[in-house]
C-alpha cells in the first residue's frame, strides 16, 4: 500500500524483550511512516502510552512513585506490544491477521478518514481483542489467576489517570483529516470521540481475561470465544474508520 511497507515489516521482524525494546520498535515504525499513513496515528499514540509505562516502571525502580510490581507490569507490556507488532508484520507480509487489526490496515491510505479514527480504531482493537490475551499469558506465566483487587490488578489500573490524559489529549491534537485538513462539523465523529473511554476498555479487557483463564480446560470454547470477540472488535473498529471527509 505504501513504498516503504517492506522496511515496517522490517521493524517489525524484531522481537522485543523489555519496554525499551519496544519503544525502540514503535519509534522506528514511527519514523518510517508519512502522514498520510494512518498507522503513524495510532502508533504515535501507543509510542505515548508505552513511554509512560516506561517511566512509571523506572520510577518504581528508583523508590518514587510506581507500581508495587514493575516487573510484572513490564512483562505484561512487552507481550501486549508483541499482538500489534506482530500484526503490522503479518498484515503488511500478506499473513493471516485479526480482522480487528486488518479493518485499520486496509484503508490506513484513505484520506476522508480523521486522524483520530485511526488512533481510536487501533486503540479498540489491541485492548478489546490483545490485552485479555497478553493478560492471560503473564498470568499463566506465572500462575496467578487475574482476579480484581489482587496486587497485579491494582498494577494494572494504576496506569488509566495517565492513560485517559493522554486520551484527552490525542482527541485534541489529532481531530484533524489524514493530510491535517481541517475537519467538517460532524456530530457522529464528535459522538464517537465521547464516548470512548480507555479506562472502560481496559477493565473489559481484565474481564475477559478472568473468563479466558477459567476457559482453559476448554480450548474450543477459548478458541471460539476469541473468534467472536474478534468479530465484535472488527465491527467495532469499521464503525470507527467511515469516512467524515
């Protein structure tokens, strides 16, 4: 779709092992990508997302203010980071890929498209359909169930202050068509953009997290839960990229 798609699949070939891995992925995306690419939207606003787990790690690490397990927090991040990098891969490389990731790809060049819809719709399909998943793994990883007001789950939405900040934020400086032309009055855009809430999201991810661990002796009921929550993201996500221009 764009020239220089081989060298993002080329950045996204490595596979990170710390949150500094993953920001050094997520700014070579970055740097990669024109405007005129909506993945640079949601990427920018992961890179955001992730730089400020970052510092709450290392705060932690110094004895500031943090997580109570920044160890914990940091694993959950990288393999959360891995469902998208490996998604920018597996779409731009021709591979299967989540209906919820590849809604977002195939019109990341339509230019009647906000840029915010582009960061919204990645945001919607790597809570909603990655996060219960990376939530999982770490869990399995190593065998705490996820569960509410367990230490993990403080951890986990400790971080949503600053996330739904930079949210408010996003909603600002990116509510502005793909090329940064000004956008048309439209109720159902503005609609949208209220309505969305990353904190909300995130607790449904950890809900469903919860169901997904205790669906663990049923690999077919897991397997055909996840295919339905895909199919819900992906008409999510489709919802959020018509076309305001």
């Amino acid at each position: 779709m764009f020239p220089y798609d081989a060298s993002l699949v080329a950045a996204a070939s490595a596979s990170p092992q710390t949150v500094a891995d993953v920001v050094q992925i997520l700014e070579s995306i970055q740097a990669i990508c024109a405007d005129g690419d909506g993945l640079k939207w949601f990427n920018g606003l992961y890179l955001e997302v992730t730089q400020a787990v970052q510092a709450r790690c290392q705060s932690a690490e110094t004895g500031a203010e943090g997580f109570a397990n920044p160890a914990w927090i940091a694993a959950l991040d990288v393999r959360f980071a891995s469902f998208y990098i490996n998604a920018v891969k597996s779409s731009l490389s021709g591979a299967a890929t989540p209906g919820c990731w590849q809604a977002m790809f195939a019109v990341r060049n339509v230019p009647t498209i906000a840029r915010i819809q582009f960061a919204l719709a990645g945001m919607n399909a790597h809570i909603n359909h990655d996060l219960p998943q990376a939530v999982l793994a770490i869990c399995q990883a190593t065998s705490d169930p996820p569960q509410h007001g367990t230490a993990q789950y403080n951890d986990y939405t400790a971080i949503n202050t600053t996330l739904d900040s930079l949210m408010i934020a996003t909603k600002q400086t990116l509510h502005v068509g793909l090329l940064g032309d000004a956008l048309p009055p439209v109720g159902r855009l503005e609609d949208t953009l209220a309505g969305w809430n990353i904190s909300v999201a995130r607790e449904a991810a950890w809900n469903n997290a919860e169901l997904l661990w205790h669906l663990d002796g049923v690999p077919a009921v897991a397997a055909t839960f996840l295919d339905t929550l895909d199919g819900l993201t992906t008409v999510a996500g489709k919802a959020l990229l018509v076309p305001v221009l």
